[in-house]
C-alpha cells in the first residue's frame, strides 16, 4: 500500500453505489468505501443524486485496512 496513505486525497472512480454509500475504485489495484455520513456536511437522502457509476472524485483518506488474500496450495 505505497502509493495510498492515511489523511491524503486521492482520485477514485465510484464503481458502486448503496443505500449506505458509495464504493470507490483507488489507484494499484485498491478498493474503498466512502460512508453516506461522510459524503456531506448536509442530509444526504440517495447517493444516487450525487454520484453515478464511473463518476471520477477526490477522496480523503481516514481508515486503510489492508485485508491480506491467503491461497491454501
């Protein structure tokens, strides 16, 4: 996760869209969620007003789990 840092804006293309928020495509190959709460300083009531799949957006980044794919040989 080199090129992803915690507290950084970062471009990402929105891939899915959900009643609980948008999930967005990162640069290497990464994947993120950005929450309905942290979409706006205002009451957001559909994503779907805001967003549409394939939409490019900045994203500010404050948790990064790295979730590590384990393959049994």
């Amino acid at each position: 996760m080199n090129s992803i840092k915690l507290n950084n804006i970062v471009k990402g293309q929105v891939t899915g869209i959900t009643p609980y928020g948008v999930f967005v495509s990162l640069e290497d190959d990464y994947s993120g969620l950005v929450h309905i709460s942290e979409v706006s300083n205002k009451f957001v009531k559909n994503l779907n007003d805001l967003f549409s799949i394939g939409d490019i957006i900045n994203v500010y980044t404050t948790q990064l789990w790295l979730i590590k794919n384990i393959t049994n040989c």
